[in-house]
C-alpha cells in the first residue's frame, strides 16, 4: 500500500483562483490512483495545493505482504517515517485529509501526517476510497488526532479492490458519478456554492 510517487503540486490552472484556494491543502495516500484521483476532483472543484503522502520507506509492492506489515503498524502503533514535507504548514486554513482504509482503519502513513503536523485551529476534512466495507474507524480517528481543528462531514467512495485484482476504477461512468458526488459534497459542507 505504497503511495504513488507525485510532488507537491500547485493549483493547476482550471482550480478556482483567489485566496481560499491558495490557504487550501489536499493531502493523500494512494495505493492504486483512486485515493488521488479524488484528491484530484476536489482540487478541481476547490483549488489548493496537492501533496501526495510518500515514506521514506515505501510498502513492498506484493499487496498481501504489506497488508501484514500494516497489520503490525496498526499492533504496534507504529508510525512510518514520512518522506513527504510539508513547507509552512501554517498558510493553510482548509486541509483536506485522503486516504484508502485499510484494515478497517486510518492507515499508518495518514497517522504519521495527522501526528507530525499541528492543525489547530484549522478546517480538517476527510475523503476516503474502500474495497466497498466503508471507512471503518478511519474517520472518527482523524477526529481523535486532530482534538483542535473542526473536522467536517467526510466524504467516502467504493474505489477498487486490490485483494481481488480491481485496482483503478475511477475512470469512465465511475469518474463521471464520483465527481457529481464530490460537487454535492462540497456543496453540503459549505466549500462551494
């Protein structure tokens, strides 16, 4: 469950402009490219910087191998390193928080993140992809990680399946129905109008 390679990308040039969207972070992980492809969606609705989450050790690629070794992270609470570094992470106002579940949980590396970075007094807002059982516990730990932020209304999709060999799905009629259900989203918990 490694995160796919992607630099700190700025606002592209459909994102809205001005300075909501300039104070806005979108962070992921993404095992497959539906995480991100979210994270893409709701940059193109709201604007924002993108980062992908990378470790500096990143997962073994063979997917049952790292299911086990993030099963002794989430034992052991084990936090992996982070090689992703996020510059002044005081200019944001809005941090969007993405990520698969993974064993029913916030996998490591969001903890990681959640832990390393204070987001006091900040909109936290969580979007998550799933093998179709739902968030789990996920979504009520970034509450518990982030006590002084307001954590709003997540928003979670059925993405792939990569234990049954269905990993990117976000493309076609499932693009289409993913972002329409992004906008209503953002509309819902007041980001956009």
């Amino acid at each position: 469950m490694s995160c796919t390679p992607v630099k700190q990308e700025e606002a592209n040039k459909d994102a809205p402009s001005g300075k909501k969207s300039e104070r806005t972070l979108i962070v992921y992980l993404s095992r497959t490219n539906n995480t991100k492809a979210v994270a893409q969606i709701i940059q193109k609705n709201v604007g924002g910087t993108l980062v992908a989450l990378e470790l500096e050790t990143p997962y073994p690629e063979h997917y049952q191998t790292t299911v086990n070794q993030v099963a002794e992270e989430n034992r052991t609470g084990y936090l992996p390193p982070l090689k992703t570094k996020i510059d002044s992470i005081q200019k944001y106002d809005v941090v969007f928080v993405g990520f698969p579940t993974w064993g029913m949980q916030l996998p490591p590396p969001m903890k990681s993140f959640l832990k390393q970075y204070d987001l006091s007094g900040k909109k936290v807002i969580p979007f998550n992809t799933n093998g179709g059982y739902g968030i789990g516990s996920s979504f009520q730990t970034v509450k518990e990680l982030c006590p002084n932020s307001e954590v709003l209304d997540g928003f979670t999709v059925k993405g792939g399946s990569e234990r049954d060999g269905i990993l990117f799905v976000m493309e076609g009629d499932k693009e289409v129905q993913v972002q329409a259900e992004v906008k209503k989203w953002l509309k819902k918990i007041g980001l956009t109008n």
